[in-house]
C-alpha cells in the first residue's frame, strides 16, 4: 500500500513537526538555553533525514517502488491509497496525528502554566 505524492508530503510534513515539538517540548521542560541553538541546528538536519525516511516509507511497499528515477504513478493517475491495505502503515498515520495533537497540546499547557502566554 503506497499513499499518494502529495499526501505523502503532507504527513511527512506533519512528522516532521512532531519531531520538533517534541524536542522543544523536552528542551523547555529539561534543557534550559546555552547550547539549545546548537543542538537545535544539529536536530533539524537529523529530522529532516528521518523525515525523508518517512517520506519513502509512505510511498514504497513490496510491489510499488518509487524513487528519484522510477516512479509508479501513471500520468493522469488519481489515487489517495494504491495498492492492498497495510493497517500497520494505516496505524502509524493515525498515532502520528493523535500524538501529534497531545504533544501540542502538552507544549502549550506547559507554556500555559508557566506563563509564558497570556490569553
């Protein structure tokens, strides 16, 4: 099961937001400044690498191989989901849209509590 270009960029996109409000969420809570920038610049060139894992995760399978070179999409072909269903691809796009809900929600309650916002 192989998902469709553009819905693969945007759940990569959302991976990839996940990735960092994680590390901002851990990184306020238990890291505090000095050399945050710089991990902070360090961290982004790993999740954009493991981003691009995601990517290629989401749009190859057994039967379906896309790469630079080769792509499996036919010209005018439209398809949100090709191929047979892999409910293990299918959880781990539902856990990644709940977890990434929880840790927004949980950065912001800290910055909340803390007073760092002010509604």
């Amino acid at each position: 099961m192989i998902f469709n270009k553009s819905i693969s960029i945007v759940l990569s996109g959302l991976f990839f937001i996940f990735l960092a409000l994680l590390f901002s969420s851990v990184s306020v809570m238990f890291l505090n400044g000095g050399l945050l920038p710089v991990v902070g610049i360090f961290l982004f060139v790993i999740f954009y690498f493991i981003t691009k894992v995601f990517y290629n995760y989401l749009r190859n399978d057994d039967f379906y191989k896309n790469n630079r070179t080769r792509s499996s999409d036919k010209p005018g072909e439209k398809y949100i989901i090709k191929g047979e269903k892999d409910y293990k691809k299918i959880f781990i796009i539902i856990w990644l849209i709940a977890i990434l809900i929880l840790t927004s929600v949980s950065l912001w309650l800290y910055s909340y509590n803390n007073g760092l916002i002010n509604l």
